[in-house]
C-alpha cells in the first residue's frame, strides 16, 4: 500500500500480528532506497569527503611513519652513530617530531571537517523528513502518528549521526591502515605480508555473518524504539484524561511490555556485537602468531634481517588494531542502515495532493473579494473501494454563504477538505473562479481557500505568533484587529502578557472556546477568497458565536463561505443551505424556503428551535 | 518556547552528577565491576604480546633455536586467544544489564511523568520530556558500556605501562612522563567547556522533538493555511542552531584530540632519540629499546581515546542532569486520612474556593476567587459563564487535578485535600471538553472509566451516549482500535465515547465540562434524554455553553469575575441576571 489516501479506509487488525505496513512501522521503500538516500545525502559534500579522507591518509602515514622510523634508528642510526656520524639520528629526531606535529594538526582537521560534513548531512535529512511529512495528508499523519514521526527525526536521525561521526573515520580509518600496513608488511617481507593478506578472507566471511544478523536486530530496534515513543507521547498529551481515570498503572504496564520488547533488541545487538568482536579477535591474533613463526623462522636461517622482523612484528600488531574499529563502523552502519530504511519509506510515501508543476494564476477580481467555486462531476473513493461521495455537481456563486448540514458521516466534511484541497477527488474537478485547485500553487490557493477546523490548535509561541499563521507579515495592529473583529481582544489582553503571552504546551491555558477564537482570528487575517469553517463554533458559546457570525457578516462580507455547522443559528444567516445524506445532497435551497418545505431541513430546524431558550 | 534550561552551575562537578546514576547502576553492579576487571585483564594481555615478542626477538631469534621460537609462537597464540576470548565475554557480561539500565531508567522516568501534577506538564514541552526518555538515556547507556569502563581500564593500562615503562628503563621512562601534567590540566579546561555546550545541544535537540510533534498536531492549520513552508523555514533555522552548537562542540573536540596527540608523541618522540643514543653508547640493548618503543606505542590509543572519553562522559552527565531534573520533580502528596465514617449525602459542596496556577507571575488575579457553592445531593448543576471565566478549572479542581489554592471541596462533605487520590477519582468520572481517546480498542476506551465493569455496562454507556449505533457500523464493533494508533474518529463520535467512558461506572459524582458541543441537534437531544435518567441518580456539574445543556440541570450557576454570581432556575436567571441572559441569547450586549 503505498497511497496514503486510503489512509482513512476502515483497518482490520486481526489478532494474530498486524499486516498492516502502519502498524508495522515498516513502510515500503523501493529497493536500494537506503542506499540512494545515503548517497544522497554525501553527494553535495563528495570534495570535502575525499579531502577528509586525503588528510586522514597522510595522517595515519604520519602515524605509521613511527615504526619505521624505530627500525630505520636501530639498523642505521645505531651504527652510525658509534661511527661518530650524528646524521642518521638527528634525521630520526626531526623525522618523528614533524609526524607527530602533522599528525596532531591533521587529527584537528579531520575532526572540524567530519564534523562539517557530518552536521551538514544531518541537517538535510532532518530537513527532508521534515519538508517531506509536511507534504503529505492529514490522513497519512492520523494513521502514522506524531510518535513515530518524532522517532524518524529523532532517535532515527542519531544513528546516523553516530555513523557519520565516528563512521567516517573509522571506515577511512580503517580501509587505509589495512592497506597501508598490508602494503608495508608485504614490501618488508613478501611471505609475512601474505599471512596478512590471506587472513582477510576469514575476517570478511565474519563480516558478512555480522551485518546479515545485525541488521535485522536493529531494524527491530528502531520499530521498537518508535513504539515506546509513540506510547509516551500519547499518555503526556492526554495527561488528563489519564489522570482523571487512573490510567497510571495500566500504562505502566503497556509501557513496560514496548520497553521490555526495546530492552530486548538493544541487548541482541550488543551481543551481535560481542560476537563479531570475539570471533575477529581470534582471526587476527591467530594471524600475527602466524605471522612471528614464520619471521623468526626466516631470521633464524639467515634470510630476513632482526630490524625487519623488529618492524614487521611492529607492525602486525597495528594491523589489527582497526578490527574493532571496523566492528564500531560496522555496528553504527547496521544501525544507520535500518534507521535509514524506516526513514526512506517514510519519504517514500507519495503526497495526497501534488503540486503543480504548470501552474496557473487566478484571474485578477475587481469588486467583492469573493470567488466563484464549482465542483464539476466530482467523485470521492477511497482506493479500497469505499465511496464516500458518489459523482455531483455544485456551484456556488461568488460571495455567497452556503451551510451544508446533515448527520455525522454524511461527508460533509469529505467536502470541505475536497474544496481545500487536503484531498483530490478521485473524479472530476474543482473549480476556482474556472481554475482547477491542482494547478495552483499552495500560496495562491491558500490566498483563494482557508479553512478553519473544529480542533484548534495551538502552537508553541505567543498568542500574536498564533494568530499570524494566517498571514505571518502582517503588523501587529493588523493582528490586532482580526483579534478585536471576532472578540478575542478582550480576553488576549486579559492575559499576563497580553499578545506577547506564550501560549506554552498547546495551550494549556487558553480555553477551548478562546482557542477557537483565536483560530478565527487567525482565518480574518488570512483573509481569503472562500471560508471554510468545518463545526469551528462548536465550543463558542452564545455571544461568541454571534460575535463570529457579526465578523462573517462585516469583515468577511462578500466572501464565499461553506459553513458546516451543528448550530442552526449558524445556518440560519446562510443564503443557502445543503442537507447532505449519504454523501449525497438531497436538498437545496434557501434557509426560509427549505423550513416551510417537510424535508430534512425542516426536521432539523424544528428540533434546533426546540433545544432553544424554553 | 519550551521551558528554558536551567544552565549548568559552573561549580557542577561531572563526577558528582554520573554518582546520581548509582541506584540504577547497582543492581548490575557485579558484571559492570567483573566486566571492568575483564577489560583489565584484557589490556595487560595487549601489554605481555610485547614482551613475549622482545623475549622471541632476543632469546629463540637471536640463539637460533627453533624450539624456542616454536614455544614463543605458541605462547603468543594462547596469549591472543585469551585476549579475545576476554573482549567478547567482556561485552556479553554487561549486553542485557546495559540495556535493562536504560530501560528502567525509561520506565522511571515515564511512571514519574505521569503522577507529577498537571502544573508541571503545562510548563513543560512534551518534546523535551521525550528527548529526555530517547536520546538522553540513549547516552548514559553508552556511557556505562564505554566510557566508564575504560576511562578505567585505560587509566589501569596506562599506570601499569608507565610501570613497565619505567622498569624496563627509568631514563626513557620519565621522559615519557612529562606530557602527562599539561595534559591533565588541559583536559580539565576541556570537559567543564565542552559540558556547556553539550547541554545546549541536548535542549535544541529537545526544542526540536517539540517541533516535529507540534507539526503533527497542528497538520490540519499549517494545511489549511498553506504553512508548510514557513513552518519548515522554522523548523530549519531550529536545526540550524543545532548545527552551530554540534560544529561548536567538534570544534573543541578537535582541539583536545590534537593536543592528546601530539604531546605523547612528541615525548616517544624525544625517548626514541635518546634510546637510540644510548643503545650506541652500549648502555640498552636493542631488544629492550625495541620492547620499550612497543609498549610506549601501545600506550597510544589508551592515551589519544581519553579524549573522546571525556567528551562521552560530559555529554552523559549532562543528559543524566536532564533526567534528574524531571525525577527531581515534586510528586504531589499524598495525604491519605481515614475518613469512613464521616461521609454522609451531602453533594458537593465549593467553600470559599480560591485558586491561582502555581506559575502565574505575580500581581495576576486570581483564576477562582472565593467560590462558594452547592451541589446537593443527585442534583444535577450547569455552570455557566463567559468564555475563560474558569469553569474549566474549576471541574479540574473536583478531581484534584490541580489543587485549590485556598478553601476547600468537600464531597459528601469529605475534605477532598484529605483523601487520597485514586479514591477521589474513582468517585469522580469526567468527561473532557476535549475528549482524547487512546489507543486501545472502543470497548476498552469506554471501560476505563470502571473498574470490574462488562459487557452490560459497556452497551449501556453507549446507549446513553447515543454511540452504539455508529460503534456497531465500525469494522470490528466495540472491539475496533481507535485513538492515535486506530480509526480516526470525528469529533462528535470521540465525544460520545469520552461520554459513555464518563458514565459507564455510574459514578457517585459527574463532571461534565461542554458534553454536548460536537452533537448535532438531533443526537444531541437523543443524547440528553437518555443522560437524564442517569443524572437522576447522580450529583453532577455539567459546564454549559447553551440552552440545550443547561436543559440537562434542575438548578444553573453563574460564574463571573473568579466568583459564582447567581445560582437559580435558568428561568429565574435569565429574568434575572442580565449576563447569564447574554450569554445564553447573545442579545443585549450592554451587559459587558
């Protein structure tokens, strides 16, 4: 399943293990995306790779430069400085004080440059995880969960980070001193070097074992780290509720099985890792025995000098240093490579709504800031199959305020978010002003179309911030004015810094009714060619609402409006009312027209004026 | 912006602060310690393969004796099978008790979260509260498997080289002591530097988790508004100062790294000059210089990793820092009386109830002041008033999630401060004004709200909240998973569940706070009918925004200025009161 607009389509989740990719955490990538994603990310910083690895070669020449110089001092410098010639040793003096010199600059270097890169890597990625799900529907997020999103740019993105970190050199590290020794062996002695070489073989084997075994624990690891993230974050956003039914313990519990299941994989890998460590060891330790009979052997019959075994035998033991070292990249790069993968489904997943490529401008208006919407032979299905608005035809003139009412499931909403296009429809089009919503881009549609939802959030930053995300240059006093237009004022200069106050956790402070307030402000500042408020009155109370229906009626007057609405009072000022059942619309017309009519309208509007004042 | 971190005290001593780490280090305590003693071993085995190597070189080579080098050979594989046998067991010894560390640590820390008070999670950012869980101990984790362990060994190692250093020869040995001043001093400059700027990351990295959650959550405003790009440019320039503080950090990494280079190297450096000199002279034989020369040049990565050690180790002190600043968190009391005996139908009853949050600046008016009021016995009160005049808080105080300031509550006239709070919640069922759901099943959702309750209560709570006939509709009935990780419900449906979750244990007390908002008129009514037959037998605060819920209520409450105005028939207020009467119609806005 790879299109997340069936994301709403009714899930089944049989008790035995879910098949779902969602509540698998396991999104589709095409192959060798995590591949591609890597490489992409080290693409633009191919000059500073290649220097970091140019200063990481002469470093670690420079670092093994000492050795040799031990050899070169005790076969030449020795004799020739009981000869009285100073030369040699001067040269050995100088000779180890510019390489560690070169070797302390160069380890500054390299460690700035990786960090560059590194940084610069993650950076991108977050940005792209970032950018990417911000594309994507509102449907695809309610199924994939801000837990798991936060684990993708978090917990994920520090694999990465590890790798790029210590990976870097390390691999380099390690690739170099393996050749460069390897080299060095084989120049000093052509059969120790072959012991060296032929040793690889077992070692790559051993490899090869490691990475098939570790990186399916971590691919769990990371599944499972997503789980308990997603859990903690769900219990401290509903913090209340959990209080207020004594859901503590019950979460304990829940908690500690995803927590356990997480324990669990960490301590796999770790011992993947004990492994691959152990069994590496015995190679290379096997190897450099190996390798001293055979010398000694050699030197004994006269056919390999003492300084050159000295060396070798220097030597062989670095060699293997980086063994752990390649068991550290290793372990980082299984670990990146699953949090990769997570991460490459993600970005995958195809947004709902594309943007345009040719776009198209809307025709310049003189006169009222309404526009002309037209839903032509629109259908809307989820791919599963589900039809939720069977093909219709609507149009809705330039300025006028249609109310579409009818029970829950009625698809009302499917038709807001049609015309705001968080959807497309499956057939048909729709019109602004005689443009298509998918050829305009996301600054001129949403100049054209705004919705306001019953939900109203709020995001960290003061209540002016807020309020601005309708339109983030405009002036304070022009925020201040959508604020007084719809009656917030009152209460924003009530708090204790006014505008300036910082609305903190979702606005833990600021009541339902005052959030939605503000979300109204936030539309007037917008001030967009159409309105769509989907129930975004529900929690107003009596004065509240009329003060939204006042700012309808003077700042928004001339405005196209698609008002969904449990109140009737809401509805009552429309020009024109839809009552829509089964995702059909089956009737239309005027408020005044449809309540003396015995349709559904006027069922409705008898029960509304019933619940009235008595 | 999240809450601001408290910046590290100068004085902080890293030592100090991973110490904190101890009750959760002891219960694996034995493998940490065996594991260290492990590693130990380990590097003194890396230490012997010189010497046996000098003894080959000067001995069996020299001697030309074949058996010696066989013996040599042979002592030098059982010497590296034993140091790998070691490395792995080392690992394996501490594999599951690290990761049973962090996660209990985890667990600890998710528990406390969810008994601190309701203040606590106001100020706090859910972001940074979840760094602290992932990321954080993510650290101390690999604190504890690296770090701690070889800070240690290495130091071991480096001693007992130094030791060998010096036996094998005193001149050369001293000359390699003399970095050793320089570098403890610089590296102390390093760790308190590099500790600031590690908890800085630490926070962006938080403000950043903040971000991402946030995006999810508002995803519907920053769509309809088409935001998404100004909410990246945010979210960048974030990541970018996230940036600044990690090349900040590598840059004084780079720094320290070089200087633990270059001075050890420079001082074998200066021994290899001087051996070579007095091997020459005759006074040191090769195969000592040889050997010596070895074990400097094994010295040499336990010495250069110091480094990375303590920039792990700082950067863990600062996450177990974080974490204790949430553990360290005040749990709200407690103050568990017996009170059986005293209770008697008395209703709920408000006497001069005050209350202020905790972390309002000073000088701003209370949010209650001075509330006095009566619930009686099975009567149903609506509490009506402005918008922000406090209603909500004040049904968050019923069920002490937050504490009155002054005055007090009683039930059935039960002192609430007085009882213990898992009792006075299940007395207590609330619906919220915003109904969150949670992952679980529809059935397990509603049954939250009772304990021991079944199938029965579970179809009457749906009945009354008008919800079985949309429940039945969905794929899997009652059993269908819902919340975050399920079926996305629409805001009237999750507000009939959050109903029939308040109702299903026929509570003693209700506190319904805007039940009916999402409704439309026709569930709505449905819905108050069946709710008046289970409000007959309870005493219930319903908060109300419109005629059509204060209908639910025998008696109507107005509160005003912090203070309950008026309490009377909605008859009798709307005749009466001019506010109540704007509030309830609209009309008539001189009354502000």
């Amino acid at each position: 399943m790879t299109d997340t607009t069936l994301a709403k389509a009714p899930r089944r989740k049989p008790p035995s293990g879910p098949a779902d990719p969602f509540d698998r955490d396991d999104l589709p990538a095409p192959p060798g995306a995590t591949g591609a994603l890597l490489r992409s990310l080290l693409a633009p910083h191919r000059a500073r790779v290649v220097i970091a690895a140019l200063i990481l070669l002469v470093r670690e020449a420079a670092l093994q430069a000492g050795p040799l110089l031990v050899a070169y001092a005790i076969d030449r410098g020795v004799p020739a400085f009981r000869a009285g010639d100073h030369g040699p040793v001067v040269a050995v003096a100088v000779g180890y004080l510019l390489c560690a010199v070169l070797s302390s600059v160069l380890q500054y270097a390299f460690v700035r440059g990786a960090a560059r890169i590194n940084q610069d890597a993650l950076l991108d990625l977050r940005g792209r995880i970032f950018r990417h799900s911000q594309l994507l529907s509102v449907d695809f997020h309610e199924r994939y969960t801000s837990g798991r999103l936060i684990s993708r740019s978090t917990t994920d993105v520090e694999s990465l980070r590890e790798l790029l970190s210590e990976g870097l050199q390390e691999l380099i590290g390690v690739v170099l001193s393996f050749v460069s020794i390897s080299l060095v062996l084989l120049w000093l002695d052509r059969g120790i070097g072959a012991v060296a070489v032929a040793s690889f073989l077992p070692l790559h084997l051993l490899v090869r074992l490691y990475r098939r075994r570790a990186g399916r624990v971590y691919a769990e690891r990371s599944t499972a780290i997503a789980a308990v993230i997603v859990k903690f974050a769900e219990t401290m956003n509903g913090i209340r509720p959990v209080r207020a039914f004594r859901r503590e313990r019950a979460n304990d519990t829940e908690f500690a099985a995803l927590n356990h299941r997480h324990e669990r994989s960490n301590g796999d890998a770790l011992l993947e890792m004990a492994r691959y460590v152990t069994g590496s060891r015995l190679v290379a330790n096997t190897a450099v025995a190996g390798m001293c009979l055979w010398g000694a052997y050699r030197v004994a019959a006269g056919a390999l000098e003492l300084g050159v075994l000295a060396a070798a035998v220097l030597y062989m033991r670095r060699l293997y240093d980086p063994i752990d070292r390649l068991g550290m990249f290793l372990n980082s790069y299984e670990s990146a490579a699953a949090s990769l993968g997570k991460i490459a489904g993600l970005l995958a997943q195809e947004p709902g709504v594309p943007e345009t490529t040719a776009p198209r401008e809307l025709p310049h208006r003189t006169g009222a800031p309404g526009r002309e919407v037209v839903f032509d032979s629109v259908g809307f299905a989820y791919r599963t199959g589900g039809e939720v608005l069977p093909r219709f035809d609507l149009t809705i003139p330039a300025g006028q305020t249609v109310a579409v009412v009818g029970a829950t499931g009625a698809g009302k909403s499917t038709l807001a978010k049609l015309l705001a296009r968080f959807y497309d429809p499956t057939e048909g089009h729709i019109r602004l002003d005689g443009v298509d919503l998918c050829d305009l881009t996301t600054p001129d549609l949403r100049r054209g179309i705004v919705m306001v939802t019953q939900e109203a959030f709020l995001f960290s930053g003061t209540v002016a911030e807020n309020i601005a995300i309708g339109r983030p240059d405009a002036t304070r006093e022009e925020v201040e004015r959508a604020a007084k237009a719809i009656g917030a004022h009152e209460f924003i200069t009530g708090l204790p810094d006014g505008y300036d106050t910082d609305v903190r956790k979702r606005g833990g402070r600021i009541s339902a009714g005052q959030r939605q307030l503000v979300a109204f402000a936030r539309a007037l500042l917008a001030d967009p060619a159409v309105l769509i408020l989907d129930e975004a009155t529900s929690s107003l109370d009596v004065p509240g609402e009329r003060a939204v229906q006042r700012a309808m009626d003077t700042v928004l007057a001339g405005r196209t409006a698609v008002v969904i609405a449990h109140r009737l009072s809401t509805v009552e000022v429309a020009d024109r009312v839809l009552v829509m059942e089964s995702g059909r619309i089956v009737e239309d017309g005027p408020p005044s027209v449809l309540v003396k009519g015995d349709g559904h309208y006027a069922g409705l509007h008898q029960a509304w004026r019933d619940s009235l004042v008595g | 912006m999240p809450e601001k971190p408290i910046p590290p005290r100068p004085d902080r001593s890293t030592v100090r602060v991973l110490l904190r780490l101890r009750p959760y280090v002891r219960p694996v305590r034995g493998r940490l310690v065996t594991a260290a003693v492990v590693a130990v071993v380990a590097s003194c085995l890396s230490l012997v393969i010189p010497i046996v190597l000098k003894w080959l070189v000067d001995g069996p080579v020299t001697d030309r004796d074949p058996g010696g080098v066989w013996l040599g050979a042979l002592y030098l594989l059982l010497l590296g099978i034993a140091e790998a046998v070691l490395f792995g067991f080392r690992r394996w010894l501490v594999a599951r008790p690290l990761s049973s560390v962090e996660a209990r640590m985890r667990a600890d820390l998710y528990g406390r979260l969810q008994r601190l008070p309701i203040a606590f999670h106001d100020r706090w950012a859910s972001g940074q509260l979840l760094s602290r869980g992932t990321t954080d101990l993510m650290l101390v984790r690999m604190f504890l498997a690296f770090p701690l362990t070889f800070l240690l060994v290495n130091g071991v190692t480096i001693l007992a080289g130094y030791v060998l250093l010096l036996s094998q020869d005193r001149t050369l040995g001293l000359v390699l002591l003399t970095p050793v001043l320089p570098l403890v001093v610089l590296s102390n400059l390093f760790e308190r530097r590099y500790g600031v700027v590690a908890r800085r990351a630490q926070d962006q990295v938080g403000d950043l988790t903040t971000v991402v959650e946030e995006s999810v959550l508002g995803i519907r405003i920053v769509k309809g508004f088409g935001r998404h790009r100004s909410q990246a440019k945010a979210f960048r320039e974030l990541s970018g100062r996230l940036r600044g503080t990690e090349l900040a950090k590598a840059r004084l990494l780079a720094m320290i790294w070089a200087v633990i280079t270059a001075l050890p190297e420079l001082a074998i450096g200066a021994a290899l000059v001087l051996g070579t000199v007095r091997v020459a002279d005759g006074n040191l034989s090769a195969g000592t210089l040889v050997a010596f020369l070895s074990t400097a040049l094994a010295l040499r990565w336990p010495v250069e990793s110091i480094g990375f050690l303590l920039a792990m180790s700082q950067e863990a002190a600062t996450a177990t820092e974080r974490y204790f600043e949430v553990m360290d968190a005040e749990e709200e009391p407690d103050t568990a009386e017996d009170t059986h005996g005293r209770r008697h139908p008395d209703g709920v009853r408000f006497e001069g109830v005050t209350f202020r949050y905790p972390d309002a600046p000073e000088g701003t008016p209370p949010v209650l002041d001075g509330v006095d009021l009566h619930v009686r016995p099975g009567e149903t009160l609506a509490l009506v008033g402005g918008t922000g005049s406090g209603k909500t808080t004040l049904t968050a105080l019923v069920s002490r999630l937050h504490e009155a300031t002054a005055g007090r509550i009683l039930l059935d006239g039960e002192d609430i401060a007085l009882m213990e709070r898992d009792k006075l919640r299940s007395l207590v069922s609330m619906a919220f004004e915003e109904p969150t759901l949670f992952s679980a099943s529809v059935g397990e959702n509603v049954l939250m709200g009772a304990e021991g309750a079944g199938e029965p209560e579970l179809r009457r709570a749906l009945g009354v909240a008008q919800a079985d006939g949309f429940v039945d509709r969905l794929p899997e009935g009652t059993a269908t998973q819902v919340g975050e990780q399920g079926l996305s419900l629409s805001g009237g449906q999750r507000q009939r569940l959050a109903l029939a979750r308040a109702v299903v244990g026929k509570p003693r007390f209700l506190v319904l706070d805007d039940p009916l908002s999402a409704l439309d008129v026709h569930t709505e009514a449905r819905v108050e009918a069946a709710l008046r037959e289970v409000l007959r037998e309870t005493t219930a605060l319903v908060v109300a925004h419109r005629p059509s819920t204060v209908m639910l209520a025998d008696r109507v409450a107005l509160l005003s200025r912090g203070r309950i105005a008026a309490v009377g028939t909605h008859q009798e207020l709307l005749r009466s009161n001019a506010e109540y009467a704007w509030l309830m119609s609209g009309e008539g806005d001189e009354a502000r």
